[in-house]
C-alpha cells in the first residue's frame, strides 16, 4: 500500500470531517421543516367553496353518467377496447401501407 501507516489518520480525518459537515446540513434541513410546519399550521380554510368544473350552458340535458365523465376532465382515456380492436388494428395498419393502383408514380 502506498500510502502506509498514514492513511488510517487521513481516512478519520475525511470521515469526521464528512460526518460534521452531514449533520450541519441535517440540521439547517431540520429547523426549515420546523420554521415551515409553524407557519403553516392553524391555516386550514374550512370554508372554501369548489365550484363545478362542468356548467352547462347548452339546452342539451346530459344524464349523471355524461356529466360524471366529462367532469373528469379533458386529458381522461376512455379505455375502451371492443372485442376485435387487434383485427381492426391490422386491416388500418394494411390500407395503410397498400397503394392504391394510380397513385403510384
């Protein structure tokens, strides 16, 4: 080994000097959490009102299950897969691909 008898008080020094400077950031860690928790404490407004993220203003009258998904938002996925959805998937992905006879140049 290069370094001998030599390394074992450099390696407690490093090791102290790591420990120290981990428990002062621990610390400033800590008493943010604290100073955040007291100011926000006791702040709970109980008497916010949500309005409806859905109004119709249309004279189409929409059934509970209609408002219950659009009120679910813009970017929600229906999900719904019929029975043959791989078959469809083929016959899109064939049209797709095949040329039709004229356009070819």
């Amino acid at each position: 080994m290069e370094w001998g008898k030599s390394w074992d008080p450099i390696r407690d020094s490093k090791h102290n000097t790591i420990n120290l400077e981990s428990e002062r950031k621990y610390r400033l860690l800590e008493n943010k959490i604290d100073r955040v928790k007291g100011t926000q404490e006791g702040k709970v407004d109980s008497n916010h009102k949500f309005y409806p993220r859905v109004i119709n203003q249309t004279d189409i009258i929409f059934t509970n299950e209609e408002l219950m998904l659009l009120n679910k938002g813009l970017k929600h996925n229906l999900g719904h897969k019929h029975k043959r959805w791989i078959r469809d998937l083929g016959l899109e992905a064939e049209c797709a691909i095949v040329l039709p006879t004229g356009a070819r140049g």
